[in-house]
C-alpha cells in the first residue's frame, strides 16, 4: 500500500542552524500538507502545498519557514534560523484531490530537537 | 481558540466492551469530520470521516455520528480489542478551505484485556 515517508526520522541541531525536512508524498497525490505536534500539545496545521505554490499558512508559518518542492516526488520542509520553541514532531501529509472531501495520509513523523 | 475539543484526555475500557471517544467542535463551517489512530512514534493513520450531510457513518467495528445541532461527535469502537490502544485524535475541516485539518488534542484509548 502506497505510504508517505519522512526522513530524517530524528534531527538533532543547535538553536540558529537551518534545518531541512523531507518528505515524499504518495505519488498520485495533488495536496501536499506540514503539520507539527509539540509534545503534550494537538496537532497543528503548518502550511499547505498545491500546484508548486502555498495554498494556505498559519500563523505559525512565518518567515522562519519555507516549503519547496525541488523534483516530482520530493517535498521539504525548511526552518532557517531554528528556536528552541521548533522542537516538536513535524509531519506529512498528502491528499487526492478525487472529490471535495477524502481524507489526508501522513507521514511516520521527524522528531525536531533544538538545543 | 479550540476550535475542535476532546475533553477526555483518557479512556480505560474492558476487551470486547464499547468504547465511545467523544468530540466537540465550535466552528459552523466546519462540514467534514475525521478520525484518525495514533501510536507512540508513528503519525497519525485515518480511521473513518463523516460528511455533514450524515448523521452516522460506519465501518466494520467503528462507528462515527454526528450531531450537528449539538455540534458533537462520537467514535463508538465496538467490540474493543487490545490493539486499539492508541491515541484517537477529532479533526475537521471546511470545504472552502484547502482540506487544512484542525485537530483536538486526542484522547488515549486503553483496551485492558
């Protein structure tokens, strides 16, 4: 069965280092989305990713960040200058546009740890 | 501003008896709903949607309503197993929107054999 994969599974790295994230999405899939959980704490919308451009960001999602999708099958995730306050699961996810409403597939997660 | 809430941060229930995980939500325009398991180390894996056009939605041991007036919803897993034992996290989200989820803060199932 097709399956978003994250890696790196765990980064580690220190607070103003830029961090990339990658993902690859089901290949089929049109929608492209990052969500983040900091621990003890929901699930959180970050951005999402239609036709090569963002379609939606929340507040989170300031200059900090950015989204690319480089090849057909690849897409990252970058925090430029990281905070402390980016620790947190960073998650994946991909939907078919086949229809208004169907459901989002995630990725296994890349835990973030900012020292 | 939780727009999606669960207010049961955990749920203990017997094997082979019901468990009913139930969600709130204060948005009207809200007009998909989503279920999705979650274990320790894994993301989140969808379980079963209910569009706001229903009331009731099932698939095999799991069941979703809906109550839009009350602006509630429940998950009913009948009957529990072990392997059930997981984060079950609420979600919707608005057709006019980009499908972007907003979730509740889960409740943590446990099925005791």
């Amino acid at each position: 069965e097709p399956e978003v994969t994250q890696t790196p599974s765990h980064q580690v790295t220190q607070m103003g280092q830029e961090v990339i994230l990658r993902c690859v999405p089901i290949s089929n899939h049109l929608y492209f989305y990052w969500y983040r959980q900091i621990l003890g704490q929901k699930v959180e919308f970050l951005v999402s990713f239609y036709n090569n451009e963002i379609s939606e960001k929340s507040e989170i999602f300031d200059d900090q960040f950015s989204v690319e999708r480089p090849d057909g099958s690849n897409f990252t995730l970058k925090i430029r200058s990281t905070k402390l306050e980016d620790s947190a699961m960073y998650f994946c996810a991909s939907r078919l546009i086949a229809g208004l409403y169907n459901e989002q597939f995630f990725g296994p997660g890349t835990r973030l740890t900012v020292l | 501003d939780q727009q999606v809430k669960q207010n049961s941060p955990s749920l203990s229930v017997q094997e082979g008896r019901i468990s009913i995980l139930n969600c709130d939500y204060t948005n009207s325009m809200f007009d998909y709903f989503l279920w999705y398991k979650k274990y320790p180390a894994e993301g989140p894996t969808f379980l079963i949607s209910i569009s706001s056009i229903k009331d009731k939605n099932e698939d095999g041991r799991f069941t979703v309503f809906l109550n839009k007036s009350a602006k509630h919803l429940s998950l009913h897993i009948v009957p529990s197993q072990p392997g059930d034992s997981a984060v079950y996290f609420c979600a919707a989200y608005y057709g006019g929107s980009q499908g972007n989820l907003i979730f509740g803060k889960g409740t943590k199932l446990s099925v005791k054999p």
